[in-house]
C-alpha cells in the first residue's frame, strides 16, 4: 500500500499552516482555495465538470431522482443571517435566557438530532445565531460552538437530506430513505447525548454571572461577508475532495478497521467526496457503519472538516487554533470510544430493519 506523496505533502500543509501562522489562520478560506487550485493543478485534474461541481456545491443540494435543488448552504446562511438580523433586538432581550447551560445543553441535543430533518445548514445556522446572542464571554460560546458542531454534524447523517455525505450515501448504495437510520441511529444517538450532556457540564464549570460581554450586533456587510467566505470554502473543500481521491483509492476494500482510521481524512477533505470515492453497492453494513461514523467524528477535529464548524467559526470569528484546542482532545477521545464501540463491542446494527 503506497500513498500518493503530493497528497500527502498536501494534507500536512493544510493542517500545518494555520496553526503556524496566523496570516493564514485568518484568511482560512482563502488559503484553502489556493491549496485547491494549486493541488488541482499539479494534480492534473482540472475538468469542466470539477469546476461546475465546485461551483454547485455551495449553492446547491443533490437530491437522487430530482437533481441539483437550488439550496445550498450559501443561501441557508444567507438567510438565516438576515432573518437574524431583523429579528436582533427581540433576541438581545433574551440574552441571559440563551447563556444558561441547560438552554444550550438541549439546543444542542434538538438539534443534533433534527439536523438530519432539517439539514445540518440549517441546524447550525440556528446555533450559530443564537450562539451570538446568548450574554456570555467569546470562550464560553466556542465551547458551546464545538461541541454543537459534533452534534449536528453527526445527526445529520441519518437521512438524506440531512448532509451531502447522507445524500450520496443512499444514492451509490440504492437504499431507501431510513437505511442509514437502521444502521447508524444507535452510534449517533450516543454521539449526540454525550455532546449535549459535556456541554452542559462543560459550561457550567465556566464563569458566566458579572464577566462583561460585549453585545452582539450584527451588520449587514457582515451578514453578506460572511455568506461569501462559506461560498469560497465549500468551493475549495469540492476541489480538495476531488484532489484526495487517489488517497480513497488506496484503502479501498481495505477493512473496516482501515476505513474507520482513513476516515480521519475528513478533517481537512470533503466527507461527501470520500463517500462517494469509497462506497459501493454491496458495502458492507459493518463497513460502511464504521466508515460513515469515522468521518461524522473526524469532521469534528478541524474548521474545514464539516459544513456545521464552518458555519459556527465563522459567525462567532473562531480560528483555526482555537477550534483545534477546544475540539480535538474531546473529539479523539470519542473517536476513540466509538471505534471500540462500532468495530468490537457493537459492529453490526442493532436495529436493523426496524426502520425499513
């Protein structure tokens, strides 16, 4: 097994650089689209069809049997930022409210599970602004930020129309519209529960009573900015994905084992790309549980890693660093957990079938 160097070379760049310099930690998005044109390029992969796709993507959703439906998280944002903005002074009065642990501890674990309803968009654009709103200092709503993005980022997986990975999931595989509900519901649920509940506890451990906050005011340019900023990154992540293929290819029917540590790549890759490089029909359920949840979890390591962190770093000006501190020792730790969880103690589906 011998791993493509460029891309390899490529993905500690993207890790690297953010966290060494803060010039790139602050223009996050426009790093990632010169790594994706530069990759794409040495990589000789450039196609009308890469580029339109690249395009589509963060204005789009691809549902089977229909097409490109024209929303996409661009417009979600969007929206939800206007809508927020015009609704800003109701939700300054409830401030204290949207701060208490309790409050955010079940918002996240709502969430969390409708996001697969909803579509992680949505989910986190709600958070997001409510994030924003709540009367607390910046740390205490990163806090709440990463651990919600785990959570959305991992409900949403359940139907397809939750996320782009769940949509062509169910698609490659010609399953019907619960089949991911048979096979991941009882991996999500915990994931979604122990995020909602350290949280809570999380946040209650920090000092909220007499600390002074800065009011959250949001601005119409900041509102249109914003929206840009996720165009640009979901553009790249598209790029990237397509860019990291050969790695997939590689590990291709390697075991579930394998495919639970590769899935790590969706740190810094396109989760939907990878699902759509690596599952097939005939996949095995294990395979694809492990597969599926590894990439959830992992999504959940870095900014790029999934469209909920994306949305929640960049309303509440997170940086690249600070998502990595808050997120990543909690993350490889479930990470960890859930690996013995789906390749030892339970690698089948318990409920399956229940829902078909």
């Amino acid at each position: 097994m011998e791993l493509p160097l460029l891309q390899v070379a490529f993905l500690v760049l993207l890790v690297a650089l953010p966290i060494l310099s803060k010039k790139v930690e602050h223009n996050l998005e426009l790093f990632f689209l010169a790594m994706a044109v530069a990759g794409a390029t040495l990589a000789g992969i450039w196609s009308p069809h890469l580029v339109e796709e690249a395009l589509l993507h963060p204005l789009t959703v691809y549902q089977p049997g229909v097409g490109y439906v024209p929303i996409g998280i661009t417009q979600v944002v969007l929206a939800a930022g206007l809508v927020f903005y015009f609704l800003r002074h109701r939700l300054a009065a409830k401030a204290d409210v949207l701060a208490r642990p309790g409050i955010l501890a079940l918002l996240i674990f709502a969430l969390g599970l409708s996001s697969s309803a909803i579509s992680a968009i949505v989910a986190a654009a709600v958070l997001a602004e409510l994030l924003g709103f709540a009367n607390a200092p910046h740390g205490y709503k990163a806090r709440a930020a990463t651990y919600g993005a785990y959570a959305i980022g991992t409900g949403a997986a359940l139907l397809p129309i939750g996320e782009p990975l769940s949509t062509i999931a169910v698609a490659k595989l010609k399953q019907g519209f619960f089949y991911l509900v048979d096979v991941l519901f009882d991996a999500v649920f915990i994931i979604v529960a122990f995020f909602a509940l350290y949280a809570y506890f999380a946040l209650r451990r920090l000092r909220v009573a007499g600390v002074e906050v800065e009011p959250y005011e949001p601005e119409l340019r900041e509102v249109l900015l914003r929206a840009a900023k996720i165009f640009i990154f979901i553009f790249a992540l598209t790029i990237l994905g397509e860019f990291f293929k050969p790695v997939a290819e590689v590990v291709a029917g390697l075991g579930r084992e394998v495919l639970y540590v590769f899935g790590m790549l969706s740190a810094v890759a396109d989760n939907a790309t990878l699902v759509a490089a690596l599952v097939a029909p005939g996949m095995a359920e294990d395979a694809l549980r492990s597969f599926l949840i590894s990439l959830v979890l992992s999504g959940g390591f870095t900014i790029p890693g999934n469209v909920p962190n994306i949305v929640l770093a960049t309303v509440l000006k997170m940086g690249f660093r600070e998502w990595i501190k808050l997120a990543l020792p909690i993350g490889l730790a479930v990470f960890a957990a859930m690996g013995l969880y789906v390749l030892v103690l339970m690698p089948h589906p318990p409920l399956s079938g229940a829902f078909r």
